[in-house]
C-alpha cells in the first residue's frame, strides 16, 4: 500500500508541468456567430494544442455589460461596430487591436409553410400580423438595424406596438419559428439554420452595414494569446469557416 502511495504521488507531481502549461482563452462572442464560432475554435486547439478556447455567446450590448462588470474576458467579438467603439472609449478595449473579420445582411422571416400574408416589409401593417419579433435596441445590434430600417420606411412608430423584443437575435429566430410571431427581423445566418421552419422573404436594407468586429480585453490575462486569436480569425481557414455559415468576408 506504501509503495502505491509513492506511486501516485509520482504520477501526480509527474503530471503537474502540462497542466500548469495549459492556457485557456475565453471569448464574449454575438450570438449570430455561435455554430462559427464553435468550429472556429476547435480549428484554433487544434492549432494551439495546450490551448482551451471557452465561449460565452449572447447579444453584443449584454456582453459589453459583463466585461464592463469584470467579467474575466479576452477577446470580444459584436455584431456591430457601435458596441466595441463604446467598449474602447471606456478604456475596456485595446483599440489596436480591432479588426473587421466579417459581414452579414438584415433578412425579413416569416414561419414557413404557413401561407404568411407578408411577403415585404410594407406588408407588416397588416391587421393579420400581430406580433414582430425584433432584437431589443438597447443591447442586440439587430435590433438596431431593424429600427434603422423601419425608420428609413417610415413603419417604425406605426409598427411599434407589434414589437415582441428579444435578448438575442437567436431568440427572435425562435419566436418566429414557433410561431409565436407572424414576423422577425434576423440576419441571414441565422435564418438559413432552421430550413422547413422559417422564410427569409425579404432582404431588408436602409440601414448601417452589419460589419463584425474583433478586439482583445484590455484586462486580459492571455494577452498574446486573445491577439493571436484575433490574428487567426483573419486566416485563410477561418475565413473559410465563416463562409461556409453564410458569413461574407468584411
């Protein structure tokens, strides 16, 4: 039994350089980017094999309030480029850092196969249309864009008391595919994941373009890693990734 007792003790003080080498990098990422981002990462372990890459997804406006709260972040990924400017101004950033790595469009969805009377925006208006799913414009960047552009329709106060507003961009891709509303607002990417489920019937413009940006966390523990992780997303095999999910490159 002594000698067992040696044995594992061996093993585990053995074992404890690999695991102090282990790095791990944590990414705020937009919730559009998360089937992307997911194999992104696991691309960039396999790259860094004593890396861990953990995400946290979520809209933009909410993760720039955890990193802005001391959530332990290194690198942050928004759908627009208004939340990471904000992010920069308030020190929480490395300005130097920032890069554009992705673009993606504003699509009008309706619940499939279900005979929608809506086939463009104007179409809204309808009585038969009770409820529109949009991102909250305080903190999802869709839902920014979609006020913009109901705005530059002139439907954006008409419309206003069919809002059903959502946490994330996938929330309102959910609400539509269930049914719980006759329309939302989402990017393309987000549409083209629930094929049978939901319509894309309108490409909708007016509105800023929808441009990803990247920067590393200024209070980041990894900092050469997080710049690494931005540097890669710029890559041949990233790039490749993001296309693959619909994503265009900026």
């Amino acid at each position: 039994m002594k000698r067992l007792r040696v044995f594992v003790f061996v093993f585990l003080v053995a074992a404890l350089p690999s695991v102090a080498l282990a790095q791990q990098l944590t990414v705020s990422a937009a919730a559009s980017l998360t089937d992307a981002f997911n194999e992104v990462g696991a691309k960039f372990e396999a790259a860094h094999p004593d890396v861990t890459v953990r995400f946290n997804f979520a809209a933009s406006g909410v993760l720039l309030q955890q990193i802005r709260q001391g959530a332990p972040v290194d690198v942050f990924a928004s759908a627009d480029e208004q939340t990471v400017t904000r992010g920069i101004e308030a020190g929480l950033f490395d300005a130097s850092t920032r890069r554009d790595f992705a673009t993606n469009a504003l699509v009008l969805i309706v619940p499939a196969a279900q005979g929608s009377p809506v086939k463009r925006v104007t179409d809204l208006v309808n009585p038969a249309v009770r409820r529109i799913a949009i991102g909250k414009t305080s903190t999802v960047p869709v839902g920014r864009y979609t006020q913009q552009a109901l705005e530059k329709a002139l439907l954006w106060d008409a419309l206003a008391p069919k809002f059903a507003q959502a946490d994330s961009v996938r929330q309102v891709l959910d609400y539509v595919s269930r049914g719980e509303a006759e329309a939302g607002f989402v990017y393309r990417t987000d549409a083209v994941l629930m094929p049978g489920k939901v319509e894309i019937v309108q490409a909708v413009g007016g509105h800023d373009p929808v441009t990803y940006p990247v920067v590393t966390v200024s209070a980041s523990r990894e900092p050469a890693l997080a710049k690494a992780f931005v540097d890669y997303l710029m890559s041949p095999a990233a790039q490749e990734v993001l296309r693959r999910y619909g994503f265009s490159q900026s």
